[in-house]
C-alpha cells in the first residue's frame, strides 16, 4: 500500500502504451480478459511457459480499474498495480507462515527490514510485472508454506499448492522446484504424524479438508494446462517435451551451475558475461566483490554462533521449524545447482532472479535466531519501529522503474491510430509484416490495433509469441470477400506507396510492381525483400536470406506481360547429416496464385525455374507466390543449436524475364 500511495503519479498520472515483451503480454492478458488465454508468456525457444495464472491477476485489475472504475490510467499501470498487490499478499503469507511457528516479537520486523534492504538490492522486486521478476515472491511463499508443512502443519497444504501452482504456471522450470519440494514437504508431513500420539494417522485422515482445498486449487489450476494438452502433437507441452529431447548441446557444468547460483549472493547482474566460457577468469567476481561474500560468512558463523547458545533454550515448535528451514533450503540448493546445470545458450541473470527469494530464506533463519538473542527481544515497542524503519525503507527502495523520458510507447499508439485512419481499409483485417529487427515497435502496435478493436495477423513463424490466434489463415489472402490490409513495416517509403509511421520507419499498403521483362527481388541485406515479402522469410543476413517456415511467400502487383515469364529462383539447401532424421534434400513447389508451376528436389545450390504463362500472369492485379518447403527442419529441434527457424533454402536472388520460346 505505502509503495503505490509514494508512487501515485506513476500508477495513476503516467500516460503509458507498451513495447515489445511487455507488448506481446498485454495481448495475451487481453485474451485473458476475455477469459480466452491458456498459455503463459512466449520463450525465446519458440514455446509458452505452461499456465497464464498471472495474466488473470492482471486482466481482473484492468477490467476493474480502467473499465468498471474511470481511474483514467493506463492498462499497463493496472496490471503492476495488481502485481504489486499480488506479490505484496504472497510475502504476507510467507512472513506469517513463519511467524506461527517463530513467536518471538521481533521477528516480524527483522524479516521486514531484512526484506527492504535484500529485495530493494536486485531492482524489479514487488513492482515489476516482466515474468520472470513475478515468480521471486511466490517461490518465497512456497518455500516457507513447503517447511512448514514439512514441519508438521498439514493445515497449510492449500498455501502450497496455491503458490506452487501460481509458480509451475510462472515458468517451465518451477515444476522441477516444486514438484521435489512438496515431495519432500508431504513426507515430513507424513513423518511427523507417525512420530506424534499413540494413535499415528495418515496426512489424509489427519488434514482431510486441507487435502480438499489444495485438490480443488490444483485442479483449477490444472485447467488450462489440459486444454493445451488436448491439443495432442500441436500442444505447447508437445513442443516443450520436443525441446527438451533435442537439446544434446550447450548445457552446463556443475562448476558453472554453482558459480552462477553464488553470483547472485554478490547481486550481480552480468551472468550472461561472466559465465560465457569455463576459464578462471570466471573466479574473478568473487575477489571483485570480496567483502559481500565476507559479511555473508559473517552472517553464517553468527547464526552458527547463536544456534549453539540458543539452541535449549528455543520453544520447540521454533527449533523444529529452523531445523527443517535448514534442510529444505540445502535441497532447495541442490535445485538451483540442477537447474544451473539444464540450461543452456548464455546463463542470463533473469533465469536465476527467485534465487534471491532462496537467498532470502538465509536471512529469515539468521533473522529467527537474531530475535531470541537481542536483549529486548520480548519487548514489543522495538518490533513496532522495525516495521515502521521497513515500511519506510520499503517504500524508498522498492520503487517501480520510472517511465524513460525518450519512451516511445504512447507516440507508436499515436502514430498506429494515425496509419488506421490512412489505411483505404481502415476496417479490415490488418496483415503485419515486419523484419526480426523491428519486432518491439510492431508489438506495440499490433496491441494499439487490437486495443482498437482492429484483428491483426502475424506469418506463422511468430506464432510463438503473437500465438495461434494471431496467425494469418492462408485462405484469407485468396478470399476476395475477407479485404484483408496488409502493412509492410520497411525503412524507405515514399509518399506514393506509403506512410510515415516512426523515425525512419514507414508502412506501405500495397506490395511492389514485378516486371516481366527485367523484374529482380534482392534477397540481400541492402535489397528489396521487405516491399515483396509476406511470410516464410527471416531477416536478410549479408546476401541472402532463409527461408524459416514450410511455406514462404511473395507478394507483387505484376506488371502487363506480352509474353510468358521466366521466373528464376536462385537457392542452396538446407542439409543435415544424422543418424536418424537426417536431410539430404529439400523439395520445393512454386504456386503463382495458387496454380503450381515448378516441383523440383534442391540438393546443392542452384537455380529453380518456373515457367508463368502470359495469360495467368495477367490474370489478377495482385499475385501471390508461395513456396511449399515440406523438409524445414530447425537446428534447434535437430539439436544443433538455439536456431529455432525451420530453414529450407538460403535465397539470394529471385528474376523474371521472357521466357525463351
């Protein structure tokens, strides 16, 4: 509460509109708006994170405070408002978790104060809503609920399985956390019922509805994830599991894994550079930042200190509860270390940032024991100024990021409203088509489009993060009736073809001439690709591009032909030597608005022709040729690397002259 009241003018008084990731999420929470999303948010592996329990917080917020409630303020300041409401419910539930089992006054505002300065450290914490900031308080809330559930007090099952659940839907990893968590939570729970009273009963009998609670909890949660897994072969699990099978490269050491889990000791933020290459070069952030690894050890050898002259001393409830906190968070170690070890490609901070709510269970032991010895720890007075002192630092230190000066957002929303009412369809369908490059400033107008009320469309090759949705249905661009507009992001525009959108970055809304006599599509980097292209191409890579989808496609206005045309496509393969799956050819067939024209096997490169009589040339204003690449495969699927593009052909040059009669 006191974060949102010192930051009023930004949740309430900041004009705001969305970029790139944070984009891509605001579709999808209004998709959940609309009680449609089963996903969470995209991966840079071309998958989704399993559940969108988060985005259903953020969609709730929106519908209330910027539709039922004229707040005025922007969707994007509702959703972090609800997640600093969120993350804020789920500390509370940690804090008190413990507390009932660690009576002493000051142990509140130990952890309180502790929290302000360790999570006001690592920047993002309460306030950021970028999905993997979001899981650092539920994984706290579910490691406390874990050890005291471990500790004997099945009453909390449903605290488990609720922030468990809101944590296997946060990230594909959490499941592995999880999972092996309230394994070993239910067995001390078991363990612990055997050991108590002459008559041992089962968790069930004993916390029967705890057991109902957390079923119905699970099952909800649940919900989404069987949606997805009816989907058989197409389902995001499907991909997930493709993902994991493939991945025979990249992963890391045990050394790294543990490098990197200590970094985070140090609140480091440049993981994905330190650890790049196994060297001792990567031991040099440990001297560098010797004196924060020093206080560490000097916060372990006094709890150690403390833990000897208190130890008889502690009500056996608490001592029960540090001992097993002590023992879950070197299995929650070990975890981390296995996770470390999974990864692979650059081992960025953000997929170790709940490390931190770990760390933090070091700090909620050491703050434990520091509330037994303290020598007026039975006096309430000093537990009311160390919530005051943490409420004041709170506010300070976990502030929300500002909104930047030179933000782009709100001029992208202004200048996608201005190209809607420039569009001659202003009504239809909008077709996006944009370069890898571009893909922040298009998000963020693709949301102003569908904030608008306007369908928008993506080539398949996006569908990763715009998902199914959003992906253009082929038969649209034969269908007369659909009226389908298509806007081709490109970086030179003329007044005649297009429309200034945003600094060097125009829209046009009708493809390129061809002619028949002399026409050429450039594949290289500095060619013509973007006024031609329409799916099934990446961005231009020196001089050519590949192909990254089963079909890809070009779109032109021909101009008249008094003769037939030549068109000559020139292309290498894309080959793979395996044991098994492996490709030694990539068949091609050409379509010129619809009607086949070429079928050839590309095993080197070469040249594919493909004969257009004048008359079918002619035939439309606008023509569509697609390429049907049947053996697109991805180096990441085939295991080879993090290139998730399905590649066919490496193109550098597509002609059409007179053909020879």
């Amino acid at each position: 509460m006191l974060i949102a009241v010192f930051n009023w003018r930004h949740y309430f008084a900041t004009p705001y509109h969305e970029q790139g990731d944070a984009a891509v999420n605001a579709l999808q929470i209004d998709q959940a708006g609309h009680l449609g999303e089963i996903y969470g948010n995209y991966s840079r592996f071309h998958f989704h994170h399993p559940g969108p329990a988060f985005f259903y917080v953020y969609a709730a917020a929106e519908r209330l405070l910027c539709d039922v409630i004229p707040t005025g303020m922007p969707p994007h300041m509702a959703h972090q408002l609800a997640g600093l409401a969120l993350q804020s419910a789920f500390f509370a539930l940690a804090i008190t978790l413990a507390a009932s089992w660690i009576t002493a006054p000051l142990f509140p505002g130990l952890c309180l104060v502790a929290a302000a300065l360790h999570f006001g450290a690592i920047g993002g914490a309460f306030t950021s809503i970028w999905p993997p900031h979001v899981l650092l308080v539920p994984f706290l809330a579910f490691w406390v609920a874990s050890v005291s559930v471990g500790s004997g007090r099945g009453r909390h099952l449903p605290w488990l399985a609720l922030s468990g659940s809101f944590l296997v839907h946060g990230h594909v990893a959490q499941p592995l956390f999880v999972l092996a968590l309230s394994c070993l939570a239910y067995a001390g729970l078991a363990w612990h019922l055997r050991r108590s009273g002459d008559a041992p009963r089962s968790p069930w009998r004993a916390f029967r509805r705890a057991h109902l609670w957390s079923l119905g909890i699970v099952l909800t949660f649940l919900l989404p994830l069987v949606l997805d897994l009816a989907k058989g072969r197409e389902s995001n699990f499907a991909q997930i599991l493709r993902l994991l099978g493939n991945h025979s490269y990249g992963h890391k050491t045990l050394g790294q894994a543990l490098l990197y889990f200590l970094s985070f000791f140090a609140y480091l933020r440049n993981q994905e550079i330190l650890f790049a290459s196994t060297s001792p070069a990567n031991l040099s952030f440990l001297r560098d930042h010797l004196w924060i690894y020093a206080t560490w050890l000097a916060v372990g050898v006094a709890s150690l200190a403390v833990l000897a002259r208190v130890v008889g001393n502690v009500r056996r409830e608490t001592r029960r509860m540090l001992w097993i906190m002590g023992v879950f968070w070197l299995a929650t170690a070990g975890l981390c270390l296995r996770w470390g070890v999974m990864q692979t490609g650059p081992m960025y901070d953000f997929n170790g940032y709940f490390y931190y709510a770990v760390i933090f269970g070091l700090l909620m032991m050491f703050c434990a024991l520091l509330a037994e010895v303290l020598p007026w720890r039975r006096s309430r007075w000093p537990g009311t100024v160390l919530i005051a002192s943490a409420a004041v630092l709170g506010a300070f230190r976990l502030r929300p990021s500002p909104v930047p000066a030179n933000d782009q957002g709100v001029a992208i929303r202004n200048a996608t409203l201005a190209l809607l009412r420039a569009d001659p369809h202003p009504d239809a369908p909008k077709m996006l088509v944009f370069s890898h490059d571009d893909w922040p400033v298009v998000a963020s107008a693709a949301l102003a489009l569908e904030r608008a009320g306007v369908t928008i469309y993506v080539e398949g090759a996006w569908r990763f993060m715009f998902e199914r949705r959003h992906v253009l249905p082929e038969s649209l661009l034969y269908d007369p009736q659909a009226n389908l507009s298509v806007w081709r992001f490109v970086h030179a525009t003329t007044p005649q073809r297009g429309a200034a959108f945003l600094d060097n970055l125009g829209v046009v809304f009708q493809p390129a001439a061809l002619s028949p006599d002399r026409g050429v599509v450039d594949f290289s980097r500095t060619g013509n690709l973007p006024d031609y292209t329409l799916y099934g191409f990446s961005t231009p890579d020196g001089n050519a591009v590949w192909t990254n989808q089963p079909r890809a496609a070009l779109q032109f206005r021909p101009l008249p032909a008094t003769h037939d045309v030549m068109l000559s496509l020139e292309a290498s393969p894309f080959l793979a030597v395996r044991k098994r799956d492996g490709i030694d050819e990539q068949p091609v067939s050409v379509y010129f608005d619809g009607v086949r024209v070429a079928a050839q096997r590309v095993t080197s490169a070469g040249v594919v022709h493909c004969l257009i009589p004048k008359d079918l040339w002619n035939r439309t204003p606008t023509v569509l040729l697609t390429f049907d690449l049947p053996n697109a495969r991805s180096p990441l699927e085939l295991g080879f690397s993090e290139d998730p593009r399905k590649l066919s052909l490496l193109v550098t040059r597509l002609t059409a002259r007179p053909a020879r009669s």
